[in-house]
C-alpha cells in the first residue's frame, strides 16, 4: 500500500458519503433513514476484531482463552452468545463477540450481521469438523458480499479432538475460501486444551498443555494482521459501508413487478379502448352507409317511374304523387332502420367491451394488483397489516410506491366505469350505460326527410300544370322534339337524374352526419376521459421508473468506486 493511496482515503471516503447522502435524499423519508443509518460508523480508539461463526463454532472458549480467563463468557453446548460484548486484549485489537449464525434465531443473525458490517477485522470461527453447507454460505457472505476478505483470519478450534492427516484442513479451509484462499491466513487451535492448561499445578504439564494449545499461533496472527491490516481496515470499513448502502438502495429500486403489472394492464385498457374506438366509428359508418344505400334506391325509383311516365304516349303524371309517397315511406323506414342501427350497434359494442374488460380484470396481472390496491385501503385507513386483506402470505409486503394510490383509483374507477354489473342494463351509472342512455335520447333522432318528401310530391304538380320550367331535377323528364338533339338529350336526362338523387341524398347525408356527430360526441366524452386518466397513471409509474433510473445509474457508480478503492486497499504493498 503506498503513501498516495493511504492518504486518498479519507477523501474518497467523504466525498463518496457525500454523494450518496444527496442521491438517498430523493428517496421516501423511511428508507433514506434506513440506507443513511448503515453509513453510520462507530468510532474507536483501537481496530476491532469481530469473532463470528455457527453458534456451536467454539467462539466463546476460544475469546476466554485469549483473554486468559478475564473475559467473563459463557461457555454452553446450546446458544450461549445473545448480544456483542467488546474485550479488552492485549494486543493490538478489541475483541468483539457477536451471536452465533444459524442457531435459527433471526435476532441473534441480525445483532451478528451489524456486529460484521462495522468489524475492522474478522476472526471466522469454525469447529475441527470443518466446513458445513452453512458455514461455507456465512464465510462466502463475509468475503464476498462485505468484501472483508483482507480483514479476515480463519481459526480452526477443538483441534486437538479429532485427528487429522497432514494437509486436510488446509484443503478444506483453501476450499471453503475460494478466490480468497491467498488473501486470508488460517491456524488452528484448542482453546479448552489451553484454558486447562492455566489450572494445571504442575508447571512441565501446564506449559506443555499451552504449547500444544496452538494459542500463541492464534495470538501471533491476530497481532500480525492488527498490525497490517489494522490501520487500513479503519479506512475499508466506512468504504464498505459505503457499498453496502449502495447495494441495499439498488435492491430496493430494482424493478418493481407491480410496476410491469400496472403498465401491462393500462397498455391493455388503453388497447382496448382505442380499438373499441375504432370498431363503433366502423359499424356506425357501415350504418350510415346502409342508410345511403336505401335512399338511394328509393330515389332511383322515383326517377324510373318519372322517366317511364315521361315516355308513355298518353303521360299520367299524377302517377308520380303515390310514386312520391312511396319514396317518402321508404326514406322514413331507411331512416327509422339507421337509427335503430345505431342503437344497436353502440349497445353491442360498449356489451362486447365489458367482456374484453372482464377478461383484463382476470388476467394475473390484474391479479396481482389487487393486493396493490389491498395495500392502499391498509395505510389509508391505517389498518393492521394482518388483517388478512393482503392472502399473498408467498410476497412480502413492499413499500407501496408513489404512484399506488392513484393507480389504486383509477383501477377501481375503470372496473366501476366498464367493467361492473352483469351488462349494460344492469350496470345503471356506468359509462357505457350513460353512452346508450344518452345516444337514445339524442334531439333529432326521428326527424324524417320532410323537405325531400315535400319536394317530390311537387313534381307532379308542376308537370300537371304544364309548367315551361321545370324544376332542375325534371328538367330531363321533359318531350324533346328535336331527334336531332337526342345525344344530348340523353345526357341531360342523365345530369338531371343524379341531380335528383342527389338532392335527396344530401338531405339523408344531413341526418346521418347530424347524428353520427352527436353518437361520436357521447363517445369522446367517455372514451377521452379514460384514456386521460390512463396516461395519467402511466406517466406517473414512467416518471418514477426515471427517478429511479437516475438514482441506479448514480448510486451504482458510487457503489462500483467503493468496491474498486476497497480492492485497492486490500492489495499488498508493493503491488499497488
């Protein structure tokens, strides 16, 4: 380790805590005080050493004996270990010792966990059998997970109760380290052989007893790494709970699965919505068309009866008046059939849209935010969480996000507006029971062609009276005299019958558009306002899925310096 690194530091120390303090800032008050609390470091005169192991690991013997018997440990075949005690020693350290791990106790893992995360150097305790599943798990956690690898000494206790062959242990602790077995010193020991050896009278017995004890061993290596290490460690430890501040903050704004629930199902109700949109502007234009279908052939009956009374010999033109209330009754049943279409088409769409709503509702998706919406109803009304509304007993419980109420809302608005009740009729004050109300009653709706009707039951009596001037549309219904004329006869008779039809048309053109633009008006009302409140939800998740971005990208940085200045600091001198 050279001087530059050395003294770099404290520097990088300040100004990564600085950093992070200000990006945790942004976060809920709760977890801010939560993350902020791990970068809180005790101050101590001397580096401390943290004995830590299974709770059957031999730890509290093994402190007993270091200390010559002036600890007072208890010493028990079950848990003996409940709080962290600080010894004096006299060496270069404190010991510390903490709760022994998975003794299935969480308080005693917790009190053990804090214990390492603040340790300046870490003594791993495991028994003369080795290594277990379980405490390979714990001592990967100390090297890999709080990076105290250069920290750490492994001692082997009760040594001398079970024989071994040469180079055994070193391969099972070698192997239990890992990557680390380089970096991490080991001995082994039998405190108890020691601690026998201080009652024993005879003093060749008792020094012999203390030699084959391994004790000083143990005490020439702590002092060795106090000595390294010791100083530095005052260094890595706040580094270390730099990073592991860092890295529970990511894991807290790690994707959030409520998150894709939501966004799935509002991408999914806004789909439905807009396409639903479509299909009623389809069948309502299909309905429109129909209706200029029907006027039109019953125009071009009236024009095939004027021209056949127009090319009899004898013409009877009062054919035309019961020809004309033909027409009449035609356009007012095309109309009555357009508006009934309309009807129908709007209450089928908006019942066939309630299914599809239904389906949305079913989905696991939509699932899962129920328990999101269960969780509103609980810190609104500041009910006990286990009141049994959250059943989900597989997921924790997880801070409910800024945007849960107001997604909360809006899903039990959206279901209450298209998806509740057993149909339209029963389903009085929802929105597609308010559209088919309201297209029902629309102003205008009965209003029949009167001008068109009107207007053709002229046309008799302008032909009765012999009028020279005929009205624009019957104008091609007159005798032309001159076969010389007759091309150009025919093509007025032409313009003049789609004149005709198109006077009619455009009065049918009129009731459709009028009423089509008053169905459509009812129909953005609803529409819009849903896909507004949609938007809106979705841009409150996206903008938290942007803080939360930014907060990753800048306090992953944090977290990967800490972790590159910890590896620094772990490195030989020399090699830096």
């Amino acid at each position: 380790m050279n001087d530059l690194l050395f003294h770099a530091a404290p520097a990088a120390v300040r100004r990564l805590s600085r950093r992070l303090t200000e990006l945790l800032d942004q976060l809920p008050p709760e977890e801010r005080s939560k993350f902020l609390g791990l970068l809180v470091v005790d101050e101590h005169e001397r580096p401390r050493m943290v004995l830590t192991g299974q709770y059957s690991s031999g730890k509290s013997t093994l402190i007993k004996a270091l200390t010559d018997e002036a600890a007072e440990v208890v010493i028990d075949s079950a848990v003996a270990t409940d709080q962290v005690q600080v010894f004096d020693w006299d060496g270069l350290v404190d010991l510390v010792d903490s709760p022994g791990v998975q003794a299935g106790l969480s308080d005693h893992d917790r009190l053990a966990e804090e214990a390492l995360r603040a340790a300046d150097l870490v003594l791993f305790a495991v028994t003369v059998d080795l290594f277990d599943d379980g405490s390979v798990e714990h001592l990967r956690h100390i090297t890999e997970d709080l990076r105290k690898a250069p920290q750490l000494v492994v001692v082997i206790t009760k040594s001398r109760t079970l024989h071994a062959a040469v180079g055994i242990r070193e391969v099972a602790v070698r192997a239990a380290l890992g990557t680390f077995a380089d970096q991490v010193p080991w001995v082994e020991c039998d405190a108890k052989t020691y601690l026998d050896g201080l009652h024993e009278t005879d003093p060749l017995r008792a020094t012999r007893r203390i030699e084959a004890s391994g004790m000083a061993d143990v005490a020439h290596t702590i002092n060795q790494i106090a000595r390294e290490r010791g100083e530095l460690a005052r260094f890595r430890v706040p580094l270390q709970q730099i990073a592991l501040a860092a890295g529970e903050a990511l894991a807290s704004l790690t994707d959030d699965p409520d998150e894709e629930a939501i966004l799935t199902v509002l991408a999914r109700q806004r789909r439905a919505l807009t396409n639903r949109r479509g299909l009623l502007d389809s069948a309502l234009d299909r309905e429109a068309s129909e209706f200029r279908s029907a006027c039109i052939r019953a125009v071009e009956t009236l024009a095939d009866t004027a021209e056949s009374i127009e090319e009899s010999e004898n013409p009877d033109w009062s054919k035309l008046e019961s020809a004309s209330d033909v027409l009449n009754a035609q356009l007012s049943d095309a109309n009555q059939r357009f508006t009934d279409g309309v009807h129908a088409v709007v209450s089928s769409q908006l019942a066939d849209f309630i299914s599809e709503v239904r389906e949305i509702e079913a989905s696991p998706y939509a699932h899962q935010l129920r328990e999101l919406q269960a969780q509103v109803v609980i810190e609104a009304q500041e009910i006990p969480a286990d009141t049994g509304l959250l059943r989900d007993t597989d997921r924790k419980q997880r801070r409910l996000p800024d945007w849960g109420p107001k997604a909360a809302k809006h899903l039990k608005g959206f279901q209450k507006s298209w998806g509740a009740g057993d149909g339209i009729k029963q389903a009085a004050g929802s929105s597609g029971h308010q559209i088919v109300y309201k297209v029902g009653k629309l102003a205008g709706w009965k209003f029949e062609p009167w001008q068109a009707v009107r207007w053709a039951n002229n046309i008799g009596k302008f032909a009765k009276a012999g009028a020279l001037v005929l009205p624009v549309a019957l104008e091609a219904y007159a005798v032309v005299s001159d076969e010389r004329q007759e091309v150009r006869a025919m093509k007025e008779k032409l313009r003049r019958r789609n004149a005709l039809i198109g006077r009619i048309l455009a009065q049918c053109d009129d009731i459709s558009r009028s009423a089509l633009a008053q169905v459509r008006t009812e129909l953005d009302a609803e529409f819009d306002a849903a896909v507004r409140d949609i938007d809106s939800v979705n841009e409150s998740v996206r903008a938290n899925q942007s803080l939360r971005s930014h907060l990753n990208r800048g306090i992953g940085a944090i977290q990967s310096e800490a972790i590159a200045m910890l590896d620094r600091l772990g490195e030989p001198a020399g090699d830096v």
